[in-house]
C-alpha cells in the first residue's frame, strides 16, 4: 500500500468515470447525454495525464472534442429525446 | 483476506476498467436507442484503454520523454500508450461510420430507436404480405414527402 | 448581428488553432501528440469555422473536390515514403537501414523519415474530419 | 540494363509478401479520385486483383518449393521483439491463395453491374475502395505474426465490412449494419482485452516471443491465461458468426450488395477465423488448448452451429436469406476442425475453409445474377430461370452440389478429411453431424435447383414484376434501369465479364475437388506445423 498522490486523485477521476457513464446510461435527453459524455472524455484526459501517458491525453484531448462536435451536429438533425 | 483486498485496492485501476467495460456493454444491449448504443461503445472501448495503461504504467515513473537532467528517471512502458493511440482512432472513426448509419436511418424511419424501427419494417412486412403479391403496389417515394415511413420501409 | 462577437472571436483565434495543429503534426516525433491529434485540431480549427460561418462559406474554402485529392494522397504520401526503403534495397518503411541519418533526440529535423510520414498522416486526418463533419451536415447524399 | 532490371525483380520478389499487402491498400485510397472515370477505377481493381493472385501464387510456389522452415519478412527492418514481421509460411500461403483467388472473380462481376444496386459513380467509386481495402486487410491478416497488428486489421476488415454492407441504398441494410457494427466493435473489445492480457503477462506482442513466454510461465498464471483465451474465443467468435453469436449475420449478408455478400460470406468471416486459428495455435499452442479444454468448446460449439445452422436455413423463403443462414452452418464445419485437434482434421479444415469460400461466393455471385435479372429474392418465384438463365444455374448447381459434398467437387474432400480427422480423434459424433450437415444442406438447396430447372416459369399478371423487389425505389432514383414489368424475353445470362467470374469460380470448384493436390498440401504442413508441441 505505497499509495502516491497521483492515486488518490486518479480514483478520484474514476469514480467520476463511473458516474458519467452511469448518468449516460439514465438520462433520458440525448443532449445532455452528449454533454455528459464531453465532460466524461475531458476527465479520461486529466486520467491520461496523472497515468504519465501525455502522448494519450492530447489526443483524447482532440479525439473527444472532435467526437463531440459530430454527435451534437447529429442530434440537433435528428430527435432529441429518448423514448 | 486481507492480502487479497490489498490486492485488489492496490490494482484499482483494473477494478474500475471492469466497471466502465460491464456499463458500457450493459447500454449497448439493453438500451434501444442507437445513440445510446454509441455512448455505450464509448464508455466500453475508454475502459479498454484504461485497462492496457494501467498495464503499462509505474506507481511514480515518468513520462517516456527522454530528459538528459533526471539521469536516475524511472520511466513508464511506452509501448501500451502507442497502441492506444491506435485504439482512439478505431473508435473515433467506428464513432463517425455509425453517426452517419443513425442520420441515414432517421432519414428514411424518422426515429432514432432501434425498437421502433425493427416495429414499423415488421408491420410494413406484414401488410406487404397481405396485401398480396399481385396488386401490391409500392408507394411513390419522388413526391418528396417525408410523410408516411411506414411505406417506405417495406421491402426487403 | 447576433453573432457579432463570436464571428471576430473566431477570426482571431482559429489561424492560431491550425497553426498549432500543424506544430502538433510537426512535432510529433520529439513531443507529446502526433500527426492524429495534431490533424484533428487543423480539421476542428475548418470545422468550427464552418459552423460559426456557415457551411457555405467553409464549403467554399474547401471544396469537394480538394478534400478528395488531400484525403487520397495524404495517405499516397505516406506511401512514396514507405517506398523509399525498398527503392534502396531494404524492407518496406526502413529508416536507419536505408543509409538516412537518424540525427539527434529533440532535433526537430532528425528521425529520418518519421516527420514526413507525419506530415501526410495529418493532412489525411484532417480532410477526413472535415469531409465526415460535411456529410453529417449536409441534407441529402 | 539488364542489370538495372535483374535487380528491380530482385527487389520484387524480396519485398512481395509486403506488397501483396500494400497494394490492394494504396490503391484503394486513390480510387475516390477516379470516381469521375469509373471505368479506370475498375480497370485498377481487376489490374491489382490479377497482381495480387499473380503474388500469392508465386507466394505459394516459394513455399511448396522450400519444403520446410518460413519466410520472414521485417518490416523496417527491425528484427524481431521490436518490429512487426510478416511471415509466409505455409498457413499464410494458402489463405493468401485463397483470398486473391476469390477476390479477382468477385471484383471481375462487379465490375458494370453494380451502379443499379449501388447507385452512382461516387457511391461506386467508394464500394471499391472499402472491397480493396477489405481485401488488403485479409491479406494481411494470413501474413502478419504481430498480435496488435493483427488487431488493427481486424477493425480495418470490420469497418469496410460495415460499409459494404450499407452500400446499398435500402434501410435495412443501414440497419443491418449498424447493427453488425455494434456487435462487431463489441467482439474486438473483447479481443482487445485478451491481447491486453497476453501483453501484460509475457510482455510481448510477437506471436512466436509471446508463445515462447506463455509456455514458460501459465502454470503461475492460470486464469489470467484462460481469461485471455476465452475472450479471444468468444471476440473472434462474435466476427466469424459462430452459433449462439451469429445473430448479425443473415441481416447484413442478405442485404448487402451481391458481389458485397459473395465477398463478406466467403472471405471476411474466414479472415476472423484464421486469426482465431493463429491466436490459438501461434500464441497459446495445443498445449494450452488442450489444458484449458478449449477443443472440445470448438468441437461442440462447431456440430451446435452445424445443425442449428442449417436447421435455421430450410424454412427462408428469401434466397440470400437462405444462403447467409447456410453461411452459418457452414463455419460450424471450420470450427469443428480447428477443434479435432490432428492432422487430418486440421488439414481438413483448412481445405474446407478455402472451398466453401469459392463455394458460397458463387452461390451468392449466381443469386445476385438471377436476382438482379428477374427482380424478385423469393425462390419459389424462380420458377423456370434455368432455362432462361444456363450459365448463371450451372454455377448456382455446381457450387450446391459442392456443398453439399458429392465426390469431384471440392466440398468433399473438406469433409472426407474433417470425417478421418474425427474419426482419429475417437469421438463417433461428429462424424454423423458432419454427414448429418450434408444431407440438410441437400434439403435447403436442392428446392432451389428443382423449382429453377423443373418447374415452368408461370403466367404471371404483368404489373406485379418490378413492385416487390428491393431494388424498387433504386430503380427510380437511378432512373438506370428502366421501369415497368420486366419482359420475360428480357431474362438472360449477365454479361461477359460476370459469366467469365461465374465460370472462373465453379472451374476453380471442380479443380479444387479433382485434383487439391497443392492446396491440400499446403493445408496439410499447416495443420502439422500447428500441431507442434513446444
């Protein structure tokens, strides 16, 4: 048990993965469930950082805005709630 | 006992990577939405990625960038980190093919659910076949109305 | 009018952002990033163009057809590159073996043919986010 | 000069295995440039389909003439923990063979007839590209002896696989394939997962360095081993359609384009089970298979897929419909023989995996040809195209009565082995479902070929023709092919170039089952390569 900073924070982070994808499965409006999954992409690159893989986060970093660019310009073109 | 939950606290990252990998394979399957579907391959393949870092990372190594000043630098593999970047791609393009599927289905469904729309090319199979094979008659699709989807799903 | 602000905004800050895609594509070999995060921040840096635009207008910028030739020989590029190798007489993608000299750690021009290779990767990247953000835009195919 | 040439063949033979790879690869990224001239883009895709069996054949003269030992090839130069090497050794030879083979009559049938299902050039232009660089990706996947690379070439099959599948404008096949894509992405999680695994306890990503590291150490690491070999299994299996898992498959492969089916049943399903083959006998040995019982999974898994396969095919009334459902017995066969764990089963797969590629491509190519003639997919609406249609339904036959597995063609000797191999193994079983197989698959075929030879075609009201199909509203949209009720004077053979695939295929049928000779050879050291204990 020779925790370091970085691991508090980095259960911390996950916790709040766990959260967001829990809250994607359950929100009922695709928007905000879009933006969830924004917020869920921005924490997996300050994961990447404290996991010592810079390379990573930069591209999760543009990878994820880029992913959640194209899905808002879907779901404004097509219906935004979930039955 | 107490060893194994050391274990287990010590390899948390792992723990969270099933976690992640079990949610997102539950909103694939069960949620109906195509969207959600997508999140849900999402979450699954981030938990993927977590998982073969976690593999390749040391509890207080550095970042795999030669610095001649830290000469007693422990650094971290770099290897697992290359072929995650490889990962991001495959789900970044496997993300923008499916976007692309959902317009084009919405566009001829007008729904997003895959529950409905396997309901409406069923019933619109089913009045194929009672209508008969003779005097069916398949809707005009060049009047450029997007009225009636029932219609225009009732081919095979 | 309304979007008054943001229109100045963008102007100002988005030949920042493709420049910078391109440090990222250049640098890929001696820093953080590649040629994929560095080709997606010059394809966001169009796309956002064309969203606080207008598609027209970033349309015209980039039309169809130079997206199509980018994409295909972006990725050609990469090809020729690759050939040199065997134009030598060593395996496909050789470097060290083909006689390049690898130079320096932290050299901007050293790694051989890595930097060049990264440069086609990222203009296909980038013209690949653009044609797929294009085609989720626009109505019919 | 002649110097100068003497070293340009030395160089193209030292660097085919790359080739073969690459250049189904790079012209595929061109060719969206060519959409205007579409008859250019064609003529590179048969161009590179004669170059690629052209390389594989003479892959596969190196091979048999070597007698023993494999052709490594590193690329960059890198040698072997570090690089990523291409082998060619006898597996990979013969699965290359059977790709390009395959590939050049399928390429050969779309040309020219593929703009009323697909519809434009552009559209077209992109059917091309994903089939080139589907073919590239198997390709590659028979060569490649690097773990993650062997990943990365699955997701570039799936993804062209997807878009093939939705290359034809109709809304089932984009549902079709957005569903093949969800499970498919969910099978190479799972895969990734295991190479995760296997990168985590040996620290190697080279076949042979990781199974040399496996062997030394899974006694300390039983279930991390077994983990990383049940979610190979079941990724893989999720791809390749085995049964429980196939749920996929008969929507995306009767909805696809024909030379889109012909190409997905025959040889993308067959790359997933090679890898599988490679995952399971190069990196984890028989050794480990055996302690983990894992062949006897694939034994039973493969009889369940055998039966409950063809079961599923007899009562679709839809002829792609059938024949993708047919598709999923059939893998049960492959299966069953990676599971036999000898020689003669091995060897026996091998050859059936490369027959029934030949086989149901034909199938597929010959269904399309009659489907696209007369405008109707129900069989019992064929009534009478054979006569009207000769080439087209002597292929259709001979590759039926290939299935089938009646001696001089080429699904027998699959199956003659697959019954030694069982036979050896001790286990009475399989054997019968193996014979038990062919006589269903008799049953859902032989109606095809009665109704389309022996029934006359009827008197039908003239305005029912062209409404059923599922190339109704293409027709319109197109405005190609020309409305109205299809003329029965009309309904003939496809032209030149798709009777020449047609007639291509079924010799290579005939050939495979009268003389196998070099195939059956290369299956043969395979499967004894596999087989060695480390």
């Amino acid at each position: 048990m020779d925790f370091i900073a970085a691991d508090y924070w980095l259960i911390a982070l996950m916790s709040i993965l766990v959260v967001a994808s829990l809250a994607m499965y359950f929100i009922k409006n695709l928007i905000h469930a879009v933006i969830v999954f924004g917020a869920y992409s921005l924490v997996m690159v300050v994961i990447w950082l404290l996991m010592n893989t810079p390379d990573l986060a930069i591209t999760e970093a543009a990878a994820g805005i880029c992913t959640t660019v194209m899905m808002m310009v879907v779901i404004f073109r097509t219906k935004r709630r979930e039955e | 006992m107490r060893i194994l939950l050391e274990k287990l606290i010590v390899n948390y990252p792992y723990f969270f990577a099933v976690i992640l990998f079990v949610i997102g394979v539950l909103t694939v399957l069960t949620r109906s939405n195509l969207f959600k579907k997508l999140l849900g391959i999402n979450i699954m393949e981030s938990a993927v990625f977590i998982l073969f870092i976690a593999a390749g990372n040391i509890r207080g190594g550095t970042d795999p960038i030669l610095d001649t000043s830290k000469p007693e630098a422990v650094y971290i593999n770099p290897l697992p980190s290359a072929l995650m970047l490889t990962g991001i791609v495959v789900s970044v393009s496997v993300t923008a093919f499916a976007l692309s599927l959902i317009i084009r289905l919405y566009r001829e469904y007008g729904t997003a659910d895959a529950r409905q729309i396997a309901q409406m090319r069923n019933s619109a199979l089913k009045a194929a076949d009672q209508a008969g094979r003779d005097n069916y008659r398949h809707p005009d699709r060049s009047n450029g109305k997007r009225g009636d989807k029932n219609d225009r799903s009732n081919q095979i | 009018m309304r979007d008054f602000i943001l229109k100045r905004v963008a102007a100002l800050i988005l030949p920042f952002v493709c420049v910078y895609g391109f440090y990222v594509i250049f640098h890929g070999h001696i820093s953080p990033g590649g040629s994929f995060a560095g080709g997606i921040i010059v394809g966001l840096s169009f796309i956002a163009f064309s969203t606080i635009y207008g598609i027209e207008k970033g349309r015209a910028k980039l039309s169809e057809d130079v997206l199509t030739w980018t994409e295909s020989f972006g990725t050609l590029w990469y090809g020729i590159m690759g050939m040199v190798g065997i134009f030598k007489g060593v395996p496909f993608l050789a470097n060290k073996l083909a006689g390049i000299d690898l130079g320096l750690p932290g050299e901007l021009f050293s790694s051989g043919l890595i930097s060049y290779i990264g440069l086609g990767v990222g203009i296909r990247v980038a013209s690949t986010m653009i044609t797929i953000f294009f085609t989720l835009m626009e109505d019919e195919e | 000069m002649g110097n100068g040439v003497t070293k340009m063949t030395e160089a193209i033979k030292f660097n085919l295995p790359v080739f073969v790879v690459i250049a189904p690869l790079f012209i595929a990224i061109v060719l969206p440039v060519f959409a205007r001239r579409i008859r250019l883009a064609e003529g590179m895709v048969i161009f590179v389909g004669v170059l690629g069996l052209a390389g594989a054949l003479f892959l596969a003269h190196i091979v048999l003439d070597r007698n023993s030992g494999t052709w490594i090839y590193q690329m960059g130069g890198w040698p072997a923990p570090w690089g990523i090497e291409l082998t060619v050794g006898n597996l990979a030879a013969s699965f290359l063979l059977v790709v390009m083979g395959v590939s050049l009559p399928v390429s050969l049938f779309a040309v020219g007839n593929l703009t009323h299902e697909v519809g434009g050039k552009q559209r077209t232009a992109r059917f091309y590209t994903l089939f080139l660089l589907l073919v590239g990706a198997l390709a590659g996947m028979a060569l490649t002896n690097d773990i993650f690379n062997t990943y990365v070439l699955v997701e570039v099959a799936t993804l062209s696989c997807c878009g093939l599948v939705s290359s034809r404008r109709h809304p089932r096949a984009a549902e079709a394939a957005f569903t093949y894509l969800m499970l498919a992405t969910l099978g190479s999680a799972l895969v990734l997962c295991g190479i995760g695994f296997i990168y985590t306890i040996t620290g190697h990503l080279n076949m042979g360095f990781a199974s040399q590291a496996l062997n030394e150490i899974w006694q300390t690491k039983r279930h991390v081993v077994w983990m990383a070999m049940s979610l190979v299994f079941v990724g893989f299996a999720v791809k390749s359609a085995l049964f429980p898992l196939h749920v996929w498959l008969p929507d995306a492969h009767s909805s696809a384009p024909s030379p889109a089916s012909a190409i997905l049943s025959g040889l993308a399903i067959k790359g997933y089970m090679i890898c599988l083959l490679k995952f399971f006998y190069s990196v984890f040995g028989p050794g480990l298979i055996k302690e983990f019982a894992m062949d006897r999974l694939l034994v039973l898994a493969g009889m369940i897929a055998i039966i409950a396969g063809s079961v599923m095919a007899i009562p679709q009334d839809d002829l792609k419909r059938r024949l993708a459902f047919s598709t999923v017995g059939q893998a049960g066969y492959i299966f069953l023989g990676f599971g036999l764990m000898n020689k003669d089963g091995l060897a026996g797969a091998l050859f059936y995996l490369a027959s029934h590629a030949v086989i149901k491509s034909t199938l597929f190519l010959s269904a399309g040809a009659m489907i696209s003639a007369t405008k109707k997919r129900k069989i019992s609406e064929l009534a009478g195209v054979g006569r009207r249609m000769p080439v087209t339904m002597a292929a259709f036959t001979a590759a039926s009565l290939g299935l089938i597995g009646i001696p001089l063609f080429s699904g027998f000797i699959g199956k003659w082995y697959l019954i030694t191999g069982s036979i050896e193994a001790g286990s009475f079983l399989p054997t019968v479902v193996i014979i038990a197989g062919s006589v269903l698959c008799a049953t859902y075929l032989f109606p095809v070929i009665r109704v389309a030879w022996f029934e006359s075609a009827p008197k039908e009201p003239q305005k029912a023709a062209a409404q059923e199909t599922g190339d109704a509203a293409v027709q319109r949209e197109t405005a190609e092919v020309q409305e109205g009720p299809v003329q029965h004077g009309q309904l003939k053979d496809p032209g030149i170039l798709q009777k020449l695939a047609l007639v291509l295929l079924t010799v290579a049928i005939i050939v495979l089952g009268t003389v196998p000779g070099p195939l059956l050879e290369l299956a043969k050291r395979a499967a004894a390569e596999l087989l060695v204990l480390r």
